[in-house]
C-alpha cells in the first residue's frame, strides 16, 4: 500500500506539472495568435476597438491637411522672393534680358560698358522710391539713418603687362579699397570721388557693389495670412578674375523674412491666424496619442517575445531564430513614432510662424514632409494584412539585401566613371564642370534621358579629348544600360516571381508559425551533440534549421507524458502481483 500510493502521488504531480505546462503553452499560443492578427480580426475576436488603427488614419487626414495649407502659404513665400529678384535685376543691371547668360546674369566687353554698367547701378540705387513698383525700400540702422551703399574694388597690389613684347610684371599680392555713401548722394559722390573709378583694367580683379533693403510680402493678406517682412542683401560684382576681356556682372540675393515690428490689419487675417494655430495644435494631440500607442506596443511585444524566447529555452533547449525576433520587433511602430516625432517638431514650428514668432519655412517644410512621407508609407503596413496587396512588401524584403549588395559593386565602377569624366571632360563640357553635375549627367544617361545632347555639345576643339569623350560614353551607356541596369532588374524579378511561387505553393514556415499550428515537430538540440548537422538556409527565414542523421529526441512534454504512463505501469503490475493490495 505504501509503494502504492507513493506511485500514485508521483503520478498526481506529474499530472498537475503537464496540465500547468499545457495551459501556459495554450496562453502563449492564444496570446502570441492575438498579437499576429489584423485589426478586423482582433475586434471579432474579443471586442477590441482598434484605437491604433483610427488614430492612423485621422491622423492621415490632419497631417495632409496640415501640409497643403503650409505648402500653399510657402509657395506665395517663394515666389516672392524669386519675383523680387528678376524685378532687382531688372532695376540694377542695365541691358538685362530677363534671362541670366549660363551662371552669370550680363557680360560686357569694354572698359566704357563696365564704367556705364557701374554707374548705372548707382543711379538706380539713389531713385528706388521713384522707380520701383513694389513696397520695398532703403534699410535702416537702429538710430533711423539710412544703411549706405558700399562699393569695394579689389586687384593686384603692382603690376604692369606688354603683350605685344611677352612681357609682364605682376605682383600677386592684392588690395581691397572700399567706399561707401549715402543712397541719395550718389552724383555728388561719384564727382567727388572720381579718381576711384580710374581702374587699371589689366590689374583689376573684382569689384563688389553692396547694399541693403527692405520689403513686405503683402500678397499673403489674400490667403488670409498675417505679412512677412524681408531683408534682401545685394551683391552686385563685376568679375574680371579671368583677364579674358570679358567682364561677368552677377547679382546675388540672400532673402532673410523677419517679424514685423509693428502692423495693423482689419479682416479676418488675425481670427485666421488663431483657429490654425488651434488646428495644429490638434495635430500635435493626435501624434502624441499615435506616438504613445505605438510605444505601447512595442513594449508589449518585447515582452511577449521575452516570454517565447524563455518558453522555447525551458521546453525544446534551443533560441528563437533571428526571422522571428524581427517578426515581435515591428519596424512599421518605430516609423510611425519617427513621423510622429517629426510630424510634433513641424507643427511646433509651423505654430511660431503663424504667430510670426519664427521664419524658418525651409526647415518647418522639411519638418513636414517627411513626416507626411513616411505617414503615407505607414499605410503599407495595413494594406499587407491583404495577401493581393502584399506582394511589393515581401518582394522589397526578399530583394534588398541582394540588391544593396549590388549596388555597392556597381557604385564603385559609377564613382570611377564620375571621377575620370570630371577631370577630363570637365574643362569642355557644361555637363562635367563638377562632381555633383557630373553624377546627375551620368544618371541622367543611366536612365536613358539626353543622350544625343550630351554628345553634340562636346565640340571637336581638341581631337584627343573628342574621341576619348565617345570612347567614355560609349562604353559607360552600353555597360550600365545593358548589363548593370538589366541585372538590377533582374534580381528584382526574380524575387518577385520566388513570392509569386510561395504565395502559389505555401511559404516556408518557421518555429514561430509551426508553433502557432500547433505542430509537434520541433528538435531539442543538445549542447555537445556529436550528430552530424547539415544545415540550410531559406529566402525569407534567415534561422538555421537543423537536419540531424539519427532520430530527434522527444519533446519535453511528451517525455514528461511517457513517465507518467510508466509509473502507471509499474503500479499496475504490484496491483497484479500483489491482489490483496488491490
């Protein structure tokens, strides 16, 4: 009896240890399906509102909303200040066409066009209030004084040149002299300062007109805005750095907006002003709520993926593989906080230059549109719950890594192509002028765009450059048209039709699947096992799975099981040899 109910209690507890050990696997299992299912399917399954899901989706709508009304307000910002430069060239330079001549805006070509081009600049200058349309005029200092013009002249320190006798004495050393005056004395101060304009053309290098005004951007009152105002400083230079005979006259502008100090404005501008300002701070409300539930379910899943990683250590002996840890780690949660984030800083920004407090339009737009950017892209993440719709996310997944490979072999053989045209054909093609502009022209024919441009713009003024430039081309659009650019679609092609084959015949499953099937096929893997191990590597699973020549172990549940069943056994047995004890 004694040996009896010792078994029987061995028996008892093997039998509470296995039913504890099923119902913690079933809550993993139910727990872990719960977490993998789509919005729709968690509120059919326990009643769940999808809270994250509306939030998404609300705040699609704010944030584009949000964007357009900034982009308009920008684009009116943008005109105006390009407006104001075709209007300040117009004013200053004199013979301007409208249109810039390459990177310069005029050429002249004598010493009376350089001498009336500078005084015309002058003149100007002191009739603005007469001349120009627009509400712009004289800087400011802070005692009320009118900002003077400054005109600078720089060039060699000494020199003297004969071409007729090849003969030249220069010193390289230069000298800067500056002047400057009043904007509405600029006849009397050119007469009283008359010997600066007598230029020695052969030692001159530059000269620098600069000044400063002032203008406010009314056409934003029509949209309902609060106007800006704008500091616009003027570079006007008369380049001679070359010595060639032709003089370049660039006009450079650097447009600063600032507050108004003191405005007044009737309509609905100001009450305008307030409901935006109520409006994105909405938007900021809505990102922090989107910003928290995606905080929250990361750490939910990390917490899960703890739980399974410690299930599948204590039961088969082995860790979760690399694929399914990515599965608990959601990339889509950390670009929505990333947009989030963005989307709070841009609101903040665009919030002060509503209230005229900033004018950082540029970085507020950056701001903006990235977050709106990566918000739309967020979308995908819902749309892949639909196998239809999931096709360009798997194919993007399976094809990067070799496509990423590829690109870093085929970049080097661009970057030599990019160096070798730049320093080659650089000094007799627009194109090839700088790395940038070479990169961008070694694209643009990648791509197949302006190609016979390209070719007929390099004229034959150097036989040796000329046929080396159809060698160079040549050889880099059939290379990269014909076999770099075909391989690279390639590899996309064949992931796309590996997905369209799983999609047909079933993906690979991983641990982490079988075990939401509920399939007992898992391996225990012992520490210092001796078996023979091949392994092999799926597309879309990067954990290696394990082949063994002998038979794998049993799992830790049914070997608990086969003990009890043993103990059974035993007992029935001294119940059988021993029917009194029965």
């Amino acid at each position: 009896m004694e040996l009896l109910g010792r078994y029987l209690d061995r028996s008892n507890s093997i039998s509470s240890v296995m039913t504890q050990d099923v119902i913690k696997e079933e809550n993993l299992r139910d727990d872990l399906r719960y977490y993998f299912m789509s919005p729709c399917e968690k509120y059919r399954a326990r009643r769940q509102i999808p809270w994250k899901l509306g939030v998404q989706i609300l705040k699609i709508v704010m944030i584009t909303t949000q964007l357009i009304l900034f982009g308009l307000n920008n684009q009116l910002v943008v005109s105006y200040k390009e407006e104001n430069t075709i209007a300040l060239k117009n004013l200053f330079l004199k013979d301007y066409s409208g249109v810039d001549e390459d990177d310069y805006c005029v050429a002249v070509y004598t010493q009376y066009d350089v001498k009336d081009s500078l005084f015309y600049v002058l003149d100007q200058y002191s009739q603005l209030g007469r001349l120009s349309t627009g509400p712009i005029s004289y800087a400011e200092d802070e005692d009320g004084g009118l900002l003077p013009l400054i005109i600078c002249k720089e060039y060699y320190k000494r020199g003297s040149v004969e071409p007729s006798d090849e003969v030249y004495d220069i010193d390289a050393q230069l000298e800067r002299v500056c002047m400057s005056h009043d904007p509405k004395t600029a006849n009397l101060w050119r007469t009283q300062n008359s010997s600066f304009f007598d230029l020695d053309f052969y030692r001159l290098v530059d000269i620098k007109i600069t000044f400063q005004l002032k203008g406010i951007n009314l056409q934003t009152v029509r949209s309902r805005e609060l106007p800006d105002c704008y500091s616009f400083f003027v570079t006007i230079t008369f380049d001679n750095q070359c010595h060639s005979g032709k003089v370049k006259i660039f006009l450079d502008i650097d447009a600063q907006s600032s507050t108004c100090t003191d405005w007044k404005i009737s309509g609905t501008a100001q009450k305008n002003t307030h409901y935006l300002l109520m409006f994105d701070g909405f938007v900021i409300l809505v990102c922090l709520t989107s910003a928290v539930l995606c905080t929250r379910s990361i750490v939910l899943a990390v917490r899960l993926l703890q739980r399974f990683s410690r299930f599948f250590h204590e039961n088969y002996n082995r860790k979760v593989c690399e694929d399914d840890q990515r599965e608990f780690l959601n990339g889509w949660y950390v670009l929505v906080i990333v947009s989030d984030l963005l989307a709070i800083v841009g609101s903040i920004l665009k919030m002060e230059i509503q209230a005229k407090s900033l004018t950082s339009y540029d970085v507020c737009s950056i701001f903006l549109g990235t977050s709106t950017l990566m918000v739309w892209v967020s979308v995908i993440r819902y749309l892949g719950y639909f196998q239809k719709y999931n096709v360009l996310i798997l194919t993007m997944k399976a094809a990067f890594p070799k496509v990423l490979r590829f690109c870093c072999c085929a970049g080097m053989i661009y970057l030599g192509y990019t160096f070798c045209g730049w320093i080659v054909l650089g000094p007799y093609h627009e194109k090839f002028e700088g790395l940038s502009r070479v990169a961008e022209c070694l694209f643009s024919l990648l791509n197949g765009d302006d190609m016979f441009t390209t070719f007929a713009q390099l004229k034959d003024k150097n036989t040796l450059v000329w046929i080396f430039s159809r060698a160079y081309l040549y050889s880099f659009i059939s290379l990269f048209i014909y076999m770099v650019l075909s391989l690279f679609i390639a590899l996309i092609t064949d992931a796309y039709e590996t997905i369209k084959n799983y999609q047909r015949d079933g993906f690979p499953l991983t641990d982490l699947q079988k075990f939401l099937r509920e399939q007992k096929d898992f391996p225990v893997v012992e520490e210092n096992s001796q078996t023979d191990v091949h392994v092999r590597q799926s597309v879309l699973c990067c954990c290696q799975r394990q082949q063994t020549a002998v038979e794998f172990p049993p799992r830790c549940g049914l070997a608990r099981s086969e003990r009890g069943l043993s103990a059974m056994k035993l007992v029935v047995g001294a119940m059988q040899t021993h029917p009194v004890m029965g």
